[in-house]
C-alpha cells in the first residue's frame, strides 16, 4: 500500500517509460512472463491433470509437449505485438503549422479509400493583398499544386520548411498528416504502401478545387513518403512531377529499417514479423521495390535525392533550395501560356 502523502497539495506523477523502449521492454517481459508458465516445475503432483500422474518422466515427456506446443502461439503473438508496437509510433501532442512560417492555410480533413481520416494543410497560391491589387482578373487563374508527404514515424513539421518558398513561388501548398502520424483516426505506418491512398484522397480533392490546375500536380515524399509517392503516380500517370527524397529503394530494406529487431535476443522472431506483418494489413512489402518502378519515373520529371541518412529529420535550407527549383523549371509555365479558367 502506498504512504499518504504528506504534502497533501504535491502530487507525483507515476513515471512511464520512454516511447523507443517500448519493444525492448515490453516484448521482454511478456516473453519472460510466458517462459516462467513454460518451465514451471511438471514434477510436481497438482490436482487430477492428466499431465500429473504417471512416473516421472512420463510427467516431463507430457508436461514438455504441452509446453512445446504453445511455444508458436507464443511467438506468433510476441511478432504480432512487435509489429503493432513499430507500426504505431507515437505521435507528439503539438506540431507547429505554416502560421509559424507566416503563411495562411486552411485546415481539411480527407478521407482515404480505406475509410481513415487524414489531416491536411491548405494554402492558396493567393493572398488578400494580391487579390486587392489585381482584382477580380487574379481570381480566374489556374495555379500549380504541390502535396508534401512526411516520412515514417514523423510529422508535417518535417516537411514544414518547403511551405512558405512553395507558397511564395506562386504555388497551392498541401501538406498532409500521413496515417498514424497525427490523423484523426488510428492506422499502422507501413512503409507508403497504404500511406498512397492518403496522398490519392489529397489529389483528388485538389482536382475538385476550381483555383487548381489538374494537370500541373506534384508530390514531394520524403523517407517512406516518397515510396507513397511512386505508388500513386504509378496509378495516376497525369501527376505533373515527383521530388523522392531518401525513398526506401526496395522493401526488405524499409521493413528492416523500421520492425526487424536488432535487440539480440529477439532476432529470432525477424521472420515472424515479416509475416505477422504481411498478413495482418494485407500487403506485400516487395510492392515497395523501385525497380518495378523505373517506367513511372521516366514518365514524368523525377527529382530522386539520396539522402538516407537525413530520412528522418527535418529538410535542411540546401535541399529546400534544390527541390524549389526544381518544381520551378518542372510546373512554371510562361506568362502566355498560363491557364485562366473561362
């Protein structure tokens, strides 16, 4: 029992461990807590069980067969607690938004084909002083779009520098809340195989928008963004370009980055999460590999940055830099050709 307090206006929170420990520590101790059932004494006589009568080694033959054969269930559960524990990282209570950076947005929420809700970030090509300065003739353009997708285990902050260079290049921003990062509705992470059915739901709503230009959309994917990128542009061949920032270059390497253990003695249980992962979401992770891809790349113009190692930071000022021109020299047209809507 715990002392009362004796200062009766103090109050201690209870502690609770670090988010990265959790499969460290978790899986541990739920193994442990099993392998102590496994091994239990069978030599010992309790109540009428079958597996307590007899000598005793018939006893240790029975007693270690029953034991045995739980040890798949066991293990099939402990990949299946891994997996969920991976898939859903958690997600922090407060992320800056482009107010931050001095840009106006619209909040939207989208709903993927699946049925999950998904948070975006609008903002207008337009602002108010540009509409009071050229007045109504302003209101009839067609404007660029660009959607910014964050990598696994992240969130819109990542890809929050590209807002306002993006916007002030003359383009509509969006930036959405990939699944399980932020979204209304709980939803594993999984590499960007269903996190492109979030980025389809955003360009379809942009092609709704009568200030878009439809056949000048771009995607920017960074980490496990940009394979969701390459996945919807490979069933959407009218997206206008692509900017892949560090994507996963096949699936073995995405599912070893993020769910293999490499908590020695758990590596043992690296194919059984493979496959607790592949059957509990329904996908296949070699849908992940880009060298199916190289006809949807070439289709289009295709910025492809190798940068593994910064795949889960923020974007730095260089790499703005390069991915802006790029969407500049990719979506800009010339004054004579700029689309106004009749």
């Amino acid at each position: 029992m715990q002392r009362p307090s004796l200062q009766p206006g103090r109050v201690t929170p209870p502690s609770r461990p670090d988010d990265d420990d959790d499969v460290e520590v978790v899986v541990p101790n739920f193994l442990s807590g099993f392998g102590r059932a496994l091994l239990r004494n069978p030599f010992s006589r309790r109540g009428n069980f079958a597996a307590y009568e007899g000598s005793r080694l018939e006893r240790f033959i029975r007693g270690l067969l029953y034991r045995l054969a739980l040890l798949p269930a066991v293990a099939i559960l402990a990949a299946a607690a891994m997996v969920y524990l991976q898939t859903h990282p958690s997600s922090p209570q407060f992320v800056p938004d482009p107010l931050t950076q001095g840009v106006y947005y619209e909040p939207l929420t989208l709903m993927a084909d699946d049925h999950v809700r998904i948070e975006a970030w609008l903002a207008p090509a337009l602002d108010a002083e540009q509409v009071i300065n050229e007045g109504e003739k302003v209101l009839k353009h067609r404007w660029p779009a660009v959607i910014l997708a964050h990598g696994f285990g992240m969130t819109r902050q990542q890809v929050l520098p590209l807002f306002r260079p993006l916007h002030d290049k003359g383009y509509i921003v969006m930036a959405i809340a990939m699944r399980g990062g932020g979204t209304l509705d709980s939803a594993g992470q999984t590499f960007g195989l269903n996190e492109a059915l979030d980025i389809k739901a955003a360009v379809q709503l942009l092609r709704r928008r009568p200030s878009v230009d439809s056949s000048r959309i771009a995607i920017v994917g960074v980490g496990s963004g940009a394979n969701a990128a390459i996945l919807a542009a490979d069933h959407d061949p009218s997206l206008a370009a692509l900017v892949l920032d560090a994507p996963a270059p096949n699936g073995n390497e995405a599912f070893d980055a993020h769910i293999n253990n490499t908590y020695s003695g758990l590596r043992v249980l690296n194919p059984l999460c493979r496959l607790a992962f592949q059957i509990g979401y329904g996908l296949t992770v070699s849908d992940l590999d880009m060298d199916r891809y190289g006809t949807v790349l070439a289709a289009r113009p295709t910025l492809l940055m190798r940068w593994s190692a910064d795949a889960e930071s923020d974007l730095p000022s260089a790499r703005v830099d390069q991915i802006v021109d790029f969407l500049g020299a990719s979506l800009d047209k010339p004054a004579e050709q700029a689309d106004v809507q009749p």
